[in-house]
C-alpha cells in the first residue's frame, strides 16, 4: 500500500481520535483517522460475481450459513452498474459530511471472473477522485497467480485490501460448514499476498459448530504467526433459510450468548498482535433475517460490554502474544 498517509488536522479529529484510543485493541477507526485524516465512509457495491461454492465449482449450496442477500442492500444492487452504485454511495456520503471513501466489494467472491472483467471494473471503482481505496472480499481459492499483476496495478493508483473469507483455521470445521477450501489454500493466498502494497484482512467467526475455546485460540495464535494486517471477527449468526437454521431448529447448534461472545472474543484479541487493525468485532444482519444469537442487533451494547469487560479483566489485545 502506497504512502498516502495524511496528517492529523483540526480538534474534531484529534477528539475522534481520542476516543479511538480508549479501546483496548487497533480499531479500525482509529487507523483511518491514522492514515487520512479525517473520516472515511465504505461505500457497498455488488458486481453481480457468483461463488465457486454456489455455481458448483465446489459446491452448490454454499456455506452452512451463508445467506447472500443478508448484505444490506446487496440483492437490489445486482442489476445497477457499479460505476452508478459508488456515485450513490458518495452522494450519500457528502450528505453527512464524508468527503473521502473505500469502495466495498462486498457480497459474493469478488475475484471469481476473469481478469479482464475484473480489471474493468475494479479500475472503474478507483476512477471516482474522492475514492481513496477499494476493498476485495474473496476467498482464497481465488486468489491465484494470475490475478497478481491485477491487483499490484489497482494499487497504483488507491489504497487495497483484500479481505479473504477464512472463518477457522481448522479443515474439520471447515469441512463441517460446507466451506469449500482448506487452510493451506489460504496460507498460499496470503503468500501471494505478502508480495504485493495490499492490506490483507481475514475474515473469522467465533462459535463455529464443533469448535471449542482451545481451537478457537489455535486459530488466533496460528493466524498471529501469517503476514496479515487485519481482522474481521463476530459470531456465527444463524439467518433463515440456511442449513445453519435446521441445526439450530434442530438443537444441534446453540448460538453463544453475549458473555460467552465477550469472553472469546477478548481470548482472542489477546493472541493478537497489538499492531493487527480490528476492522470489525461484531457482525449485523437485517432483523427479519436473523434467527440467533439476536443480541447482535444492538451493534452499541456489544461494543460497551467489549471494553467494560477489557477493562475489568485488564486486557490488551497483544498481551499474550509470544
């Protein structure tokens, strides 16, 4: 990623700040205040892409319990052209006062086409002059040699990250929740990654079907030892109309409790190194969609309970890093 790295201007964001660093682990927040300045807003895009786990390259049910249109907004943006979504989203944007923005390619695998059709679009997206970065949400068995040159060019030009669907670092569990690829095939795409100016972002659930707190710690402490600069991390959420539904109707999945959550969670910070950015510790779902754990629904009262349980416990994320 190129040094575009803006300075710290003007009392409101220095108070942003401030507020950033309380928390006790790398919030996202805090590193783009860090790097631009000043607030960034994501703006989601859908580019139409399948999933090889759907069109049955490997698979065709897709992940235990993955639902595509629980992505809000994503289902009805399929058919808008991508260069009209980001004007949307910066217009939208602009209303509340957000002047520079990551163009998210959020639902699906965002690189399971061919190079040129990405290359089109990708480039198209990082064309709008107040967009300072693009975001790739994939999987790692998209991520082969060919599509390096690509993402080395898009690079060029604005800031990258590629976020890599991974949950766990287990085959079992990923056998388990249908997802299609394994954990060596993640360690190659983050190989490839490592020589390349992108962020690389891991996507992780804690509370996984068979997984207990020392897999959940392996995961943590074997990802703490892989060159990646970001984590995403929330529960499993059960949504309607997934197979994780009938296991859970079934009672053969229980969905963890906020505590539990928390607990976890924190486990897991601690076995991350201090300097890895936290873009996200909880997960949302449109209500009519969700089905358990329901306490994600208040995004506000996850995080209070975060910190006042980080602070209790005097934790740090990084305090058990080897």
């Amino acid at each position: 990623m190129g040094e575009r790295v803006s300075r710290r201007a003007g009392g409101a964001i220095d108070s942003r700040c401030s507020v950033e660093d309380q928390k006790r682990y790398y919030s996202f927040a805090r590193f783009l205040l860090q790097r631009y300045g000043e607030r960034v807003s994501k703006i989601s895009v859908d580019a139409g892409w399948t999933c090889p786990n759907r069109d049955g390259r490997c698979g065709v049910e897709g992940c235990l319990f993955c639902r595509v249109d629980s992505f809000s907004r994503m289902e009805s943006l399929q058919q808008i052209p991508v260069a009209q979504q980001v004007e949307s989203g910066v217009q939208r944007g602009r209303q509340k006062g957000v002047n520079k923005f990551i163009v998210y390619f959020q639902a699906s695998t965002n690189t399971y086409a061919p190079v040129t059709a990405l290359r089109s679009v990708f480039l198209q997206a990082a064309s709008f002059p107040d967009v300072v970065g693009v975001s790739i949400a994939t999987r790692p068995d998209c991520l082969g040699e060919e599509l390096m040159p690509l993402l080395t060019e898009l690079a060029e030009r604005v800031d990258v990250w590629i976020e890599v669907g991974l949950q766990s670092v287990h085959d079992r569990t990923l056998q388990l929740v249908r997802r299609g690829h394994t954990y060596a095939d993640f360690e190659q795409a983050v190989q490839r990654l490592s020589h390349l100016p992108v962020r690389v972002c891991v996507h992780l659930m804690l509370g996984l079907p068979g997984e207990d707190h020392a897999m959940m710690m392996e995961t943590a402490e074997r990802l703490a030892q892989l060159p990646v600069h970001e984590l995403k991390l929330h529960p499993m959420l059960v949504l309607k109309d997934t197979a994780a539904e009938r296991l859970y109707r079934q009672s053969a999945y229980r969905a963890l409790e906020l505590d539990e959550y928390v607990e976890l969670l924190i486990d897991f910070l601690q076995r991350t190194p201090a300097d890895r950015v936290l873009q996200r510790v909880t997960a949302e779902a449109p209500a009519e969609l969700l089905i358990a754990p329901l306490w994600p629904l208040h995004k506000a009262r996850v995080h209070s309970a975060l910190q006042r349980e980080m602070e209790r416990r005097n934790a740090r994320q990084g305090r058990l890093c080897v």
